[in-house]
C-alpha cells in the first residue's frame, strides 16, 4: 500500500492551491508515496453560515483522521502580514489532542507559501508554519542549495521551503524555477518519509 504524504493549504486566490498540486506532484514521484491533498475551510464571524462538509472546489476539506493517516505533512498558505492566514492557524490551533498524544511527532514536514510581492513576508510565512510543526515533534524539510533552481530562481523559493509570487494583482503565472522548487520539496519530504518508514 503507498504512503500518504498530506498535503495540506488554505487558499484564497488559487496560487497556495497551485502550488500544493506541484507539491503533490513531486510527493508521487517517490515510487511508494502517495499524496493527499486537503485544504482547510475558511473562518467566519459567528454571525455568518456555516461552511458546507465539502468545498465547491478543489481538495476535500483536512480531518483530524488526515494527520494520524499520514506519513508526513506538507503545509501551504499565502503570507498575511508576514504569517500563515487565520484558517489554516485555527485548524493547528485544534489539534491539542494531537499534540498531546505524540500523532505527528517523528513525521517529517515541510512548508510553502505564496505572496503577492518579492519582499512580502515568505521566510516569515514559512517559519511561522514551521513552528507549530516543531511543537508537534515533526522533522522539518527544507530545500537544499544542491537544487540548481535555489540560486537560478528571480522570483519564490527559499532554503526555508518552496513559494511563489503572484504579483499585486496576482497575475503572475507559477514560474518554471517555483515549479521546479515546489516538486522537489515534495520529492524530498516522500523521499524522507520513506526512508524512515524502513528504519526498524
């Protein structure tokens, strides 16, 4: 049976979305690994409706079950002020439980972001998701400089994890260089994940 790798995002305009599905892509070049791609519902004021049990599109909504199935994580948002947005915080803010009984502890992880702008908050982005993940005793994966696109790249990606600029209207295509990045962040942590699979 293949191992799943979740991937999991919150997206607003499509481009965190985009990027998860390179990242997928990259997870199932692994041969054995498998990934699944969830993302998180957004937040409302309680004064709004409620969110339907499936999204009208893209991934199917993360369940806590998603965390304990998985082989290891990858986590995606676009940047808000420097830091992961409020929907996928809220989902990592439920996961006590999780926490608690050591679920994601020794899985290893990665993250990625999309920004509108060069300078917009991607490494923070990146590491405000990666701390939670250290909190839950996960192994954190990065992007090593053996990757040609690290140093070639004019627009996302860094050693912290793969990302993307959208551009102030986002407009802005995922370029080759952001592909490139985000496929081989997903082949690292399926790479990973079964290498530590076959330690006895």
């Amino acid at each position: 049976m293949p191992a799943d790798i979740l991937v999991l995002y919150y997206s607003r305009s499509g481009h965190t979305a985009q990027l998860a599905r390179m990242v997928a892509r990259g997870v199932e070049e692994i041969p054995g690994m498998h990934a699944r791609l969830r993302q998180v519902p957004p937040v409302a004021p309680v004064t709004a409706v409620a969110q339907p049990p499936e999204p009208d599109e893209g991934a199917p909504y993360v369940t806590l079950d998603d965390l304990a199935q998985c082989a290891g994580l990858a986590m995606g948002s676009p940047t808000r002020f420097g830091n992961m947005a409020a929907p996928l915080k809220y989902f990592i803010d439920s996961t006590g439980a999780q926490w608690g009984s050591g679920t994601l502890a020794g899985k290893p992880a990665a993250v990625f972001t999309s920004t509108s702008t060069m300078h917009g908050g991607q490494e923070s982005t990146l590491l405000s998701m990666a701390l939670p993940l250290l909190h839950h005793g996960m192994l954190l994966v990065g992007l090593p400089y053996t990757e040609p696109a690290l140093t070639s790249t004019l627009s996302g990606g860094s050693p912290y994890g793969a990302s993307h600029v959208s551009g102030a209207g986002g407009d802005n295509a995922i370029t080759e260089h952001e592909r490139e990045l985000a496929r081989a962040l997903g082949r690292r942590l399926a790479d990973v994940a079964r290498r530590l699979a076959a330690t006895p």
